[in-house]
C-alpha cells in the first residue's frame, strides 16, 4: 500500500509541476487591440466575453485606434481591473499594414 500511495503523490505532484508550466504559456499570446477581430479578442483576453469584445471593436471603429493599452478602459463595460490583468496579452499596434521591402534591382545582363 504505500507503495502505491507514493506512486500517486509522484504522480500528483508531476501533474501540477507540468500544470504550472504550461499556465504561462498559454498566457504569451498577445493581441493587438487596433486589428484584432471580436473572436480574438474574446479568445485572448481574461474576463471579455463575446459581448465586452464586440464592444471593443465597436468603439475602435467609431472613435478610431486605441493609442494606449490604458485607452481599453474607455469602453464601456471595460474596467482598469480588467486592463491591468490582461496588460501583457495587449499589443497597441498599427493599423496600417507593414510595409514591404523595396525589391532589389536587377543588374542588367551582358
């Protein structure tokens, strides 16, 4: 019996190691609140729902990029509490697509 009972422990306490492991993990991915459709956001981001998501992007498209992670509190339903929990899963990026490398010229052939 003790045996088996330390088998478990072993068991038990390697499931939580590796629980903890993966817990940061899961929390690097990142979301840029100026493209990001309402699916992402609510996938992403912690206590945004469906409806706080479509809010976002609601006030996105009516007031313009956010220029701030802190500007997120501005919509409603949205609080500081909510921002700061999700402070490193918030990009505040462009909205304008990357550039693309000039293409390099091609030396005539002789």
């Amino acid at each position: 019996m003790p045996l088996i009972h330390a088998r478990f422990r072993t068991g038990l306490l390697t499931l939580l190691l590796l629980a903890g492991l993966a817990g940061p993990a899961f929390a690097s991915e990142k979301v840029n609140i100026n493209t990001a459709d309402v699916a992402t956001i609510d996938r992403v981001l912690l206590n945004i729902g469906p409806a706080k998501a479509e809010a976002i992007v609601a006030h996105r498209k009516a007031n313009g990029p956010f220029k701030s992670v802190e500007q997120l509190a501005l919509v409603k339903g949205v609080g500081l509490k909510t921002v700061e929990k999700n402070r490193d899963r918030i990009v505040v990026g462009s909205t304008k697509p990357a550039a693309k490398p000039a293409a390099k010229p091609v030396a005539a052939k002789r």
